[in-house]
C-alpha cells in the first residue's frame, strides 16, 4: 500500500460497479486527470453499450484514450500500454496524477507486470476455430492473423493448422497479439509507486441487479439501433475485436436474424455477468489493492479521503 504521493492512480472494478462516476467526482476536485482502461472505448461509434462518457462530460473532464480507433480496426495490450504510458508522462509533466479507470483487466496487468504471461489452452475457442476452418479452410484463417496479427502471420505458413489456430486463441481470449505477449515487455509501473482501488459489490446479487438495470438502460437510450448502424457496414462481422465486445456481439446476432430480441437481451446478461465474474477473479490477483463497496456511501467517502491525503 503505498504512503508518498502514488505516480498512478488504478481505480478498478467489474463492470457495472460505478468506476466512472467516482472518477468524476474523483477529478471534479482533485489533480487528476483519467485514462480509460476500456478495450471496448477505443473504438469510435460504441458509446451507448460501453457506457462512454458523454460528449459534455468529456468536455468539461478530459478523458484519454477513448475513440482512438474505428471499430474496423485491432487495439492490443502492447498498444495500450504504450499509449497510457505516453498519456501518463504528460500527464505527470502538468504536475497532476494519471487516474487510470476501467474494467480492462489485461491491460492493467500489462501495466504492472508486463506481457511475458500467454493464456492456457481455452477448448471452446479451439473448438470454434476447428469449426471455422472446416468450413472456411486454414488459409483464412492465416489471413484473419494477418489482419490482427502480422508479425505472427509472417513467422506462420498458411498450412500450419496448430500455429495459426494458438495464435488466434491467444488473440481472442487476450485481445493482444502473440506476438507482443512473446515479446515479453517489463512491467510499465513499479507495483509500490500505484494506488490501487477496487470498487465492487460485496453482494454479488446486488451487483446481478444492477447488471440488468444497466443493459435495459442501454436499450432505452438506442443500443440496439448503435448496433444496427455498425451492422450496415460491410467491413465489420464479429470476428472484429469491436463486435466481439460484451453486448455487441449477442444484439449483432439478432441483428443478423440468428434469433429473437428477447434471447439476445439474456444473452448479452449472461455474457455482461461472466465478464464481472472474470474480471473479480483477476482483481482477487491484487491482494495489495483497498477494496471498497460503491454501494456503501461511508467507504466511497473514506476512499475520496484516502485519495485526497496522499494527493496533498
């Protein structure tokens, strides 16, 4: 836990835990600026189903590393890390302190203990890529590699079946590039010089509830019709990082006529709960992190307190 004023500040936490209201309140009156941790936020056009800071607000409160990208395009955890650090450099050049907010689990890791780490073996995704390569061929594969990928598509023959389908998997579960992750980076940030904070729901059914007010949220403010627009165009399909976020992906199949607007809204809160589920266990990694309840007024107030006095 660090005592001296931090060089980063980690507000973490699963989604739908409230991060981006308290970074607000959090910069509103304090020295900070906020850099999203959001692997969804980067692209351009999803705003209302990753819950994007308005316009307004990001005028009046400065965000980084938001609508970097069309949604056509790959954003990787070797990008991201190079990008926070260059934000966090001006940041600290200003004398103020990075408030890094969001939900992107890998990329905070990648922060801390760089990208050496490749993911286990993930059966379903090998079984969804053996699938697609029986009907497609191993060939388009390689070259849906080469698009996310190049450096791993130029050391792998289009044949090479085992390759192509690991680093695919790796690519899917990650959404960094093998290639980056054997590039075995240091870590971005001494542990000891980061505040890391963790808002989460002590109840997990509270947190469920708020999931679900969340989405139908989402579907009153035009989710669906975001989707729709993005559907229109013919460069995107789900195997696109972007379409392949939480949400997107399941309302992009009714979209497509797969099935019924009802089963794609339970599908995308089966999917929004799995990922709060993934992304509490990798915050449990973070033993060295305060935990805070986002429900309970008395220890938000206590963690503005805390930011406050080492913020001087």
């Amino acid at each position: 836990m660090t005592t001296n004023p931090p060089q980063a500040i980690f507000l973490m936490g699963p989604t739908g835990a409230g991060k981006s209201d308290l970074a607000l309140a959090l910069a509103a009156e304090l020295p900070v600026e906020i850099i999203s941790v959001d692997s969804a936020m980067v692209f351009r056009g999803l705003d209302i189903g990753t819950a994007k800071p308005a316009r307004a607000v990001r005028a009046r409160t400065p965000h980084h590393l938001i609508d970097l990208l069309d949604p056509a395009e790959s954003y990787s955890a070797g990008q991201f890390v190079r990008d926070a650090v260059a934000a966090m450099t001006e940041i600290r050049a200003r004398g103020r302190t990075p408030l890094l907010v969001g939900g992107t689990m890998l990329y905070f890791h990648a922060l801390l203990h760089g990208l050496a780490d490749l993911p286990t073996a993930d059966k379903e995704l090998r079984r969804e890529l053996d699938e697609r390569a029986a009907l497609e061929g191993w060939p388009a594969l390689h070259a849906e590699l080469a698009r996310v990928d190049p450096r791993a598509a130029g050391r792998i023959e289009p044949g090479d079946a085992q390759r192509i389908q690991r680093a695919l998997e790796v690519f899917h579960a990650t959404g960094a590039p093998i290639s980056e992750l054997q590039a075995a980076r240091a870590p971005s940030l001494e542990a000891a010089s980061v505040l890391r904070l963790v808002v989460a729901p002590r109840d997990r059914k509270l947190l469920h509830a708020r999931l679900e007010r969340r989405l139908e949220g989402m579907l009153a403010q035009g989710f669906l019709a975001e989707v729709e627009r993005l559907f229109q165009r013919r460069d995107l399909d789900v195997r696109r990082p972007a379409i392949r976020a939480v949400g997107y992906r399941q309302l992009w199949g009714y979209v497509a006529g797969e099935y019924p607007l009802g089963e794609a809204r339970r599908r995308a809160l089966v999917a929004t709960r799995q990922l709060a589920k993934r992304q509490l266990t990798w915050l449990r990694q973070h033993r060295d992190a305060e935990w805070y309840d986002p429900l309970e007024a008395s220890e938000i107030a206590h963690m503005s307190d805390r930011v406050r006095l080492l913020l001087g």
